[in-house]
C-alpha cells in the first residue's frame, strides 16, 4: 500500500519536472492544488538560484500567494489574453487525457488560464488516471447562488445528484474567488458527459464546469511502482 509520504514525493517528483519545462521569458499559468504547490517550489528555486525570468499568471489567490512567498512575478488573468504555457493539477485523467477539476473550488479560473495557453500541461499522481471521468470524483459546477434551486432542480432531471460544497472551517457553502458556490455532482456510470456539458453551458446561473474536454496537450503522471515520471501525450 501505497504510503503518503511516497504519494508527496511522486508529487514533488512530478513539479520538478514541469518546472524544468519552463524556460525564459515564458508567461507561465499556473494552476491550483498539491502538485502545483511543489511546481511553484521548484520554479521559485530556479527564478532565484538560475536566474529565470517568467511571469505567473495564477488561477487562484492561494497559488498567487504561493507564487509571492517564492518571489515568482504575477500578473492578473485579465491583463493577459495569451500565455506560453500553463501548468495544473487535475481530481481525474481519462485515456484521452480529458480531466476533471475543481477539487480546489478554481476551475473557472483554471479553465480561462488553460485556454489561453499554447500548451496545457496537467501535472498528477497516477492515483488521478481512471478509465472514465466521474469514476470516483464528482463534477464540481460553479454557480451563482441565486440559482442554487434551479440548477439543482435541472442537473436531477439530467440523472445527476448534486451536493452543495460546504466549507470545512467555515460555516456555510464554499465561497469561490469568484464570490460563487460550487455543486458537486455524481453522474450516472453510463452517462455522456460530453453531451452534459454541453447542455450545462446552456443553464443559466451556471458559470463553469469542471469538465476539460480536449484541452490538454501532455500529462506528466508520477508512477509509484517506478519512482519516476511518465509522460502521456494524444
């Protein structure tokens, strides 16, 4: 059984290797989570030891944080309209490398940040690869709080059973950085949630899935049985 401090070190094995990725002059998004916090590490370490000159452009205020802590320079997502490449964790990676995110309550973010790269590099332990999305990890939904009944209402009808996420140190639902609430929803086994995305961006008072269809280019994946790092590309 795989012990956690082995599960941290595929993790910090797999943010060392994305930051290496990272080269000069690059504006760099960076994505939100565990992993990424090992990428910020390593790529701070270089920003002061090598002298690489980057700008982050961060996808949630706890990585922009992060990303000051290690005197990496940060510009604001809406000042940007391109980026070199981005870098991000993901809760699940299918076969064709299409990803669920979210668990950090930041994919809206995540998903302007990874459309506006070059290149979308998704960063995971090989505990995150599954055979289907939504195997173990529900589809967070970002929506405005004024249509928590409707959406809810609608993703029954749709064969789905959401949950309202609810702070763990707070009282009350997760807030978002974007001032939203996030509905953890549990599809059935056979469902095409291609189609259900689809129809979701439809929804009103529906801001964001955590659904990346065909976004990604490469997955680097942290393989326990070998202690190294595995690269997956289409």
């Amino acid at each position: 059984m795989k012990t956690n401090s082995a599960n941290q070190e595929l993790k910090k094995m797999v943010g060392i290797t994305a930051a290496d990725l990272i080269k000069d002059e690059m504006t760099c998004g960076i994505g939100t989570g565990s992993t990424v916090a090992f990428f910020i590490e390593e790529l701070g370490r270089r920003v002061q030891q090598e002298g690489l000159r980057i700008t982050g452009v961060p996808t949630s205020f706890q990585s922009k944080l992060l990303c000051r802590q290690y005197n990496i320079p940060v510009q604001d997502t809406q000042d940007c309209s391109r980026l070199d490449i981005a870098i991000d964790g993901a809760d699940e990676v299918d076969p064709d490398l299409n990803v669920i995110k979210g668990g950090g309550a930041a994919q809206t973010r995540e998903k302007i940040v990874a459309a506006m790269a070059d290149q979308f590099i998704v960063i995971v332990d090989e505990t995150k690869l599954v055979p289907k999305l939504n195997h173990a990890f529900p589809v967070p939904i970002e929506i405005i709080p004024a249509a928590l009944t409707f959406v809810e209402n609608k993703l029954q009808r749709m064969g789905g059973e959401a949950t309202l996420r609810m702070g763990v140190r707070k009282d009350g639902p997760v807030i978002t950085d974007n001032g939203q609430f996030i509905l953890d929803v549990q599809f059935k086994p056979d469902t095409d949630l291609k189609n259900i995305d689809r129809e979701l961006h439809q929804t009103p008072g529906i801001v964001e899935t955590g659904l990346f269809f065909g976004m990604v280019a490469m997955t680097l994946v942290g393989s326990a049985a070998e202690m190294k790092v595995k690269t997956l590309k289409k």
